[in-house]
C-alpha cells in the first residue's frame, strides 16, 4: 500500500492537550449528568465517525438528556475551551456529528413524543427517530413532513438541525415550512420556547441586543434587492448549503427569524429541545410503480412534467425517484426486479413513482393520468401496483441505495457521496452533465439516483484515502462540482444532506460575498465564541473536504462491506450502553490497522482489552442488525467468530466436557434454579437476588444471577406415547396405529430448565402446553425418549466454540432425523432460537417452530376464552425467521387486542447472558413499561429466556406462546 497524502491520513491519536481537557470536562460533569462519560481510547474512537466520510476523535463523549445537561456542557466545555458537537442517530454525511473536542450524545431523556387533538401536529424530543414518529400518527393518516431515506434510524434533532427533507418531502414540507414551535437552549444557557407566550416576552426582555442584531440583518437584506431575488430563488430548489437566509426574507419579526435561523443550522447557533410539527397527510391508497426509459432524456422531459412547475401536491404524483442505469445493476439481482429487467437496455434509467389518493376511486383517476403521461414520453414497461408489500419491496431498494451501492465498492475503500439540485426544467441536461463530470475524474463506479420531482440527484462513489492521490482526485472532482452545480446551473451543492465539512469551502462560490458575509455576522450573533461545531457550515481553510477522512481497511470478510452508515444502530440490544454493530466494525478495523502496521502497540494492547467486555461479553450476537442492514452485514457472526479465536485450549477443554456432559449440566442448572425457587418461599426474594449478588462479586460474576423473574423448568413431558429411537431397538420405528398423524416434538432445552411465571390463569408449562394443543390438534405426538442433555449447539456456537456446537447440534439432527423417518414426519420445537439454528445443522429432519405450527393449527383448535389484551415479544430467531404474522395471529386469537412491543428488539437475555450480564437485559428492556397498555396482565415471547428477562422488567408475567394457546383453547 503507498504512503497516504497528509491531508487524508485519519487521525490516530488525540492532541495531548485535548485530551487533559477532556479528562477535566468528564471530572466537572461526573454527578451533574446522569449519562455515561467516556475519556478512554476505545470508547472516544467508537463514537469518531458517523455515516460519513470524516473521522475525529473527540476528546470526551457524553451523553446528555436534560436542558440542565447541556447547560453543564457548555459550562464546562467552555471553561476547558474546547468545542460542543451534538450528535444524534449520526447518519450525517457531511461531517457535521464529528468533533475532537466534546461530542454531546442525546440520550433517553429526550423521547418526547405528543400527538395533539385531532393529530393535526406532534410535539417531538430530538431522540425520537422519524419513523416511531409516523408509526404514532399512522392511525390517524397522517405523518410529518420530512422523510428522509434514513427515517427508520435518524432522530427529529438531526432532522431539524439539518433541515432534512426526503423522497416526498420536496421544499414544501420541511421542518422550516411545517414546524410550529422550536424549543431552544442558546449558548449563554437561556431557554426559548416560541410557542410559550410568557417564554418569548421574557426573552425580548432579556436578549433585547440579540433581537435588535437579527433585526438589522433582516433590514440589511430587504434593502438589497438582488440578493433578496437571489435568496428566493436559491429557496425554490432543495438547498441546505449554508444557513437558511429564507428566514431573513420570509419573516420580520426577529424572534420569528431567531427560530427559523436554527432550522439547518447543524448545531452551530444553539441546541434544539423539543419541536412541534404541522403534521401532513398520508393518503391510504397509493400505487406504486418503477417505470424504465429507453434513455436518460426521455426520463427527465417526463419528471419535468410530472414536477408540475414546481408545485408540491398531495394527491396525484407524490414521489418520483430518478434511478440511473449503473445504479440499477447494483441492485437487479434482488426479487422486485425481476420483472423490470427484460426492459432494461444498457442506457435504460427508471423512475420509481408513487400516485396517492384519498380514496380507490380517485387513485384510478390519478393513475390514468399518470399512465398517459409517462406513455407520451417513452417509457416502456409501466405497471402500476396497489399491493403494499410491493411497493414497499421497492421503495425499500430505493432507500438502500446509500448502502447497497456502497456494499458494491471495492474492499478497503470508503463510500463517498454528494447530493446537488438544479432547476427542475433543466433536470434532463443536468443528469448527462453529471455523468459526464463523475467519467471524467475516474469515477466510473459512481452511481446517480434522487428525488427527481425536487431536482435533486445522489450520487455515490468510491475511493481508498489510504493510496497516494485519492485526496487529491477527490478534491479536483469538488472543485469542478461547484463550479458546474453552483454557477452555471445555479443550483444546490448539498440539496438536503447539511453542509458540514464536505462543502463549507464551497459555500462562498455557490452564495457569493455578500450572503456569505451574512451567514458569518449570523455566527457571531448566536455564537461568538465559536462554541458549537466549530468548522462545520462555515469554514476558512479551502482544504477541510479532505482532511480527516476515513480510511476503511480490510478487517473481516464477514463486515467489510460495511459503510458505517447506521442503520443497524437501533435493532441492537447494547446501543447506548456500550458499542453497536457500526462501532465493533469500525473499532475492529482500527484494530487491525494497528495490528497490520505495528503503529502504538500499547494502544492496541488497550483497545484489545477493553473490546472484551464492550465489543464481545455485551454483544448479544442476535444478529438483528443484519435485517437492518440492505446488505445483510451480520455483526454477531464476525464477534462469534473473533470469541472462537479468543478461547484457549483450557476453555475449548471445559467446552468439550460440558458437550460430553450435557444431561448432567442441565440437571444442574435446573437444580440451582430449583433451589433459589425453594429458597425463596422461605427467605425474602431481595434477600435471595442479595447473596447471589455477593456471590458474583466474589467471583468477578462467575456465578450466574438468579432473579425472582426466573423459575426453574418442567423438564420433560409426559405425552401418551413416546418413540424409541430405532439405533436402539434394532426396529424401524412404527407406524401410529390410531389413525391419527404424527409428529415429533424437541422440548428445546430452555422451555425443558426455566419455567414461566405463576399467573392466575392457571397456565401450563410451554412443554405441557404443546404437547396438549398438539393432540388436541389430532397428533399422536412422538418424543425423544431420552430429552436430559440433548440441545440443537447453539449456546456453544455463541460462546465461540463452533466444534462443540457442530458435534452437539449433529447428535441431536440424527435422533430427530431417526424419529421423523427421515424427514416423513413433521418436526416441530417451541423455542425459535433453537428452530433456527437446527435448520442450519445438516440432516433430514425439517424443524419447526411453535408460532409458524401453531398458527396453521389454529383452524383445528377451538378458541373458548380470551383475554383483553395481551403484550407481544417478537424474540430476535423468530424476526430473522419472519414470524411475526404468525406469533401475532395467534395472539390475536387468544385476546381481543395486542400490544407489539415496540421499544424492545433483542430483549439482550441471549442464552445465558441474562444470568451473567443482566445490565444488557435491563438496558435492552428499559423502556419496556411504555409498550404495556393499561388493563394488559400478560405477555408472550417464544423463548422461554427472553420471557424471564422480560417478566423481570415489563412488570407483567410474559409466558410462551403455546401456553397462552392452551388456556385459550380449554
């Protein structure tokens, strides 16, 4: 590999003086935050990058969740001068949510999520992400303006801050044009909510000079009659270069101004709290079509008509993305695409559109019209579809682009991407321009895609900032970029991507002097000590594009692709606590450049330590980030594998006894849980879960935690027949004679070692229960005769002993496959944890799990009671095994309503992790009382684990799904 350029070579290590800076900040602010701070070196790497291409490393990470916490921050950080960056989901691609000073995390405390009467507004916390937000107001068919393709992971503040927009979005429906009130900390620690009367007639009182400042900048722009025409006519397109000086010109009040100055200001003049958004309609029907054109041309001429001269609509074309022929290759080997592909030529783009309506009737109208409107202009396959699954297939191929492209890039190379407008009529010549633009500078990787309806274009590339003149290319292809976007189209560096550090060299040449002298005079107004997010939107050194970007290198087949874009950020049990899958990939790639070049072997030695508890012991390893991902990245299995290199011959050795030993673990581990059950009727169950406590910090937490929550198992059930295996009896297993099917049931061993809760319904076992509801069904259901011991592996796959799990996991396929004749006979399990790791064992014999079974059983079963209300735990195996439609249909048919849980993914039990590292069960369940509606006194998981880290939390009994089917069916 050749010598990096200076200027792209990504730091290593901090400044000396900043980091005692950073240590004495984490002392001010120890007992005045409530949120995790972090000085070391791990740690403050984890949190260096977000989605884009930037990488600093901040002196101090803390996390802040209270007004009094920022005030804190600025007090101290201010003290120590160092700079405030504030960071919410950091799927910003400009650079704008790195520091290397402090990097102020949003914690929990700002969740705020209100829907006010008639659900015509919502008043949000900036750490609600925007797709919980429209999941709240969707009953009401309604949502909130913004909708930016990383809405399933990206927080309001970002939104806000960024003034993000979206696929629908286009410049109407912004959070500057649909907000209602912003809530605000300034610098100096003052408060300002505009939608408080008393609030605003303090503040004019109190910052008379800051008002009577924004009041001038407001008079010196009215009175200049060509950068006020300029103002407006930048505002017409997509735009969030630089502050947002429409402010200056829509309104003339200064507080009024003040508010909408904040909007895009990306953490440079102030900390937003809370907002209140108008909300939009969401129609309920809508079709969906990904339309081809022989050629980019034809395309743009029908985007130019479907843009109705700029004006946004509600009803008739929504959405209109733009999709360029190389972009599509990435992704024509998934499914929505194969009935496009036999339209496609070499030069053929696609536009993906929506039609929406407020009815079916009027929906057919609008399609019609859509139709004859894309047939005068070429396109040659054009299918309109109703179907919801569909459209969202589609639209979820469009969202991935960001990632799915970059998976497509080479190997240590960093994911590159810019995001421009121009005027919709010129929309046609714009897309060649660019295509010619991004060939000319060697990036003929690039793709192009984009809001097209807005004049809005993405595009992606490559590039390893590791090699000698990729700074340089890169660099020359900005240069050129500004000049073709910014003067002759007249257009939108960043459309709606924020400035940051990409394009702040920029903002001058696309503005011109005279605005950029305003946006400077904006700075200092707000922030005159350069406070918050220094460099970022404004900044004088012509070269900070490319200085501090990433280098990726190759660390792990298995993560490599990975962009660090985020999205895997939320489905993660440990987000928040201590790493997500996004920092174990990037901590892991710092690992091994250190490892690969020698440099700072003490520091390695330090990352290599730390990463033990905070990258593998609280990694859940449930690989939910992977059905996050748009290229199915499995973090889980990369930390399995790296716990597999870890183990020594003496673990691997005690592995290999307990495999040879397994009846006698499992009676043991039901005994001890036995015990402390026994044990609690006579002793107070605090005084239990106290001398268990004792017991673990004796032993560094060697002893597991019992909890009240965790109840010892049945064991095996006692079904009418068992089958023996025929390797025994030296016969071939027979045939039932009552007429009736067989099946084979595997109690999984965590339904046979942890029972449910006792609740008043009188429930059975999840083994009794399945045993019954399958005869009941009409089965003659056949067990392994000996069930003591026998287990599908996968706890020693987890634990990173793959031999043990293949030789365990094989042993149990092979009786099950001699029960079953080979397959013949159904094979069905109750916990889906274990269903899904046997369907990855090799052997005959098909497993499945209870909620896919016994929701085809429901016909045969007769439902006698119900419940009101009853909670839903999808458990992490039954998501990546899709099982919700068939855990929910059977909830239903057991309750009058349910309630999914929707703040718990993983529930962070993992096997045994709820007995030796309960905080990741707790943290993973912390929100869990929210998601109980009131009057719901049970809940149902399909692990039976997971339903006792549950219990302990949620402050309802949560039991397997077969008992709830049992007692529902009596």
């Amino acid at each position: 590999m050749q010598q990096a350029s200076l200027s792209s070579v990504q730091p290593k290590i901090q400044d000396p003086d900043r980091l005692a800076a950073g240590e004495r900040i984490a002392a001010r602010l120890r007992g005045q935050v409530r949120g995790n701070i972090y000085t070391d070196p791990l740690m403050t790497y984890a949190w260096s990058g977000d989605a884009s291409s930037y990488r600093l490393l901040p002196a101090v990470v803390v996390f802040v969740n209270s007004e009094d916490d920022v005030r804190a921050v600025f007090k101290a950080a201010r003290a120590e001068g160092l700079p405030v960056t504030f960071r919410a989901a950091g799927t910003s691609l400009s650079g704008q949510a790195v520091t290397d000073g402090v990097l102020a995390v949003l914690g929990d405390g700002w969740r705020k999520l209100a829907i006010h009467p008639g659900a015509e507004q919502i008043t949000l916390g900036p750490a609600i992400i925007v797709a919980e937000a429209n999941r709240a107001l969707k009953p009401f068919n309604k949502k909130i303006g913004p909708d930016p393709a990383s809405q399933a992971t990206c927080k309001i503040g970002g939104v806000v801050n960024n003034n993000s927009s979206g696929m629908c979005c286009g410049v109407a429906q912004n959070t500057y044009h649909t907000m209602a009130r912003l809530r605000i900390v300034l610098t100096d620690g003052t408060m300002l909510d505009s939608g408080d009367p008393a609030s605003v007639d303090a503040f004019r009182v109190t910052h008379a000079p800051m008002l009577e400042a924004i009041h001038q900048l407001h008079h010196d722009v009215m009175a200049d009659a060509d950068l006020v025409a300029l103002i407006r006519k930048k505002y017409r397109i997509k735009n969030t270069v630089g502050y947002s000086l429409n402010a200056l010109v829509d309104y003339h009040d200064p507080l009024d101004i003040l508010i909408h100055l904040m909007v895009g200001s990306e953490g440079t003049l102030g900390f937003v709290s809370e907002v209140t958004y108008n909300t939009v309609p969401e129609h309920p029907c809508k079709a969906t079509a990904l339309v081809p054109f022989p050629d980019p041309q034809s395309a743009g001429r029908a985007i130019i008509e479907m843009a109705n001269g700029g004006v946004q609509v509600t009803t008739g074309v929504t959405a209109a993305e733009y999709i360029e022929r190389r972009a599509l290759a990435t992704v024509e080997h998934l499914p929505p695409m194969a009935p496009l592909l036999p339209w496609l030529t070499d030069n053929s783009p696609a536009v993906l559109i929506d039609v929406t309506a407020p009815d079916a009737q009027t929906l057919a109208v609008e399609t019609e019209k859509a139709v004859a409107l894309l047939a005068r202009h070429g396109a040659t396959h054009i299918d309109f579809s109703t179907d919801e699954a569909r459209s969202h297939a589609l639209w979820d191929i469009r969202k991935g682009f960001f990632t799915s492209g970059g998976a497509a890039r080479p190997k240590g190379t960093s994911m590159l991407t810019e995001d421009v407008a121009a005027p919709i009529e010129r929309l046609a010549e714009f897309v060649l321009d660019m295509r010619n633009l991004l060939d000319r500078h060697g990036y003929e990787d690039a793709i192009i895609f984009g809001h097209a309806l807005a004049g809005n274009l993405h595009f992606q590339m490559s590039d390893n900032f590791a090699e000698h003149g990729a700074a340089e290319k890169f660099d020359a292809l900005n240069q050129e970029l500004s000049e073709l976007v910014s003067v002759r189209y007249g257009g939108s560096l960043k459309a709606e991507h924020g400035t940051g550090r990409a394009i702040a060299p920029f903002v001058e040449r696309e503005w011109g002097e005279k605005a950029y002298a305003i946006m400077h005079r904006i700075k200092a107004v707000f922030d005159p000590e350069r406070l918050l997010n220094p460099g970022v939107l404004l900044n004088d050194d012509a070269k900070v594009h490319i200085k501090n970007l990433k280098v990726m290198p190759p660390a792990d087949e298995l993560v490599d692709l990975c962009i660090e874009c985020g999205f895997c950020e939320p489905a993660c049990p440990s987000h928040h606590m201590t790493l997500t899958p996004r920092q174990r990939i990037a901590v892991t790639r710092e690992r091994e450049r250190m490892r690969a070049t020698g440099e700072d072997p003490e520091r390695l030695k330090r990352f290599d330590a730390d990463f033990q508890y905070a990258g593998l012991d609280t990694c859940a390893a449930c690989n939910l980030c992977s059905l996050r991902c748009p290229v199915g990245i499995e973090t889980g299995t990369m930390i399995m594998g790296e716990r597999a290199r870890r183990r020594g011959g003496t673990a691997r050795a005690a592995a290999g006894v307990v495999a040879d030993h397994r009846g006698a673990v499992e009676t043991m581990m039901r005994g001890g849980v036995a015990i402390a059950d026994a044990a609690r009727t006579v002793i107070p169950a605090p005084a239990v879960e106290a001398i268990t406590e004792t017991a673990r910090r004796l032993t560094n937490k060697r002893v597991p935690r019992v909890s009240r929550a965790l109840h010892h198992g049945p064991g095996a059930p006692h079904p009418r027949e068992t089958r023996q295996d025929p390797r025994k009896t030296g016969f071939p297993v027979p045939i039932a004679q009552t007429g009736r099917p067989s099946i084979v049931y595997f109690p999984a061993c965590p339904s046979r070692m942890f029972g449910a809760p006792t609740t008043r319904h009188g429930l059975l076992s999840a083994t009794e229960a399945m045993t019954k509801l399958l005869e009941r069904a009409g089965y003659d259901v056949v067990i392994p005769e000996t069930l003591n011991g026998q287990c599908c592996g996968q706890p020693f796959q987890s634990k990173g002993f793959p031999e043990q799990a293949a030789t365990v996991g094989n042993a149990l396929q092979r009786v099950l496959s001699s029960l079953s004749e080979s397959g013949r006979v159904p094979v069905v399990t109750d916990a889906s944890t274990c269903a899904k790791h046997l369907r990855e064992v090799p052997g005959d014999a098909v497993v499945a799990d209870s909620a896919q079974f016994l929701a085809e059983l429901l016909p045969r079963l007769t439902i006698t009671q119900k419940l009101p209300v009853v909670a839903v735990h999808h458990n992490c195996s039954a998501q990546r095994l899709a099982e919700q439609p068939a855990t929910e249909a059977i909830a239903r048919a057991c309750a009058e309503s349910i309630a999914v849980l929707s703040s718990v993914t993983c529930c962070g039990y993992a096997g045994d992790k709820g007995l030796f590292i309960p905080e990741l069960n707790a943290h993973a369940t912390r929100r869990v009382g929210n998601d109980i509606p009131e009057g719901c006194e049970l809940g149902v998981s399909t692990v039976s684990t997971c339903a006792s880290g549950l219990t302990e939390h949620a402050a309802i009994p949560f039991v397997g799904l077969a008992s709830l089917l049992e007692w529902a069916t009596r």
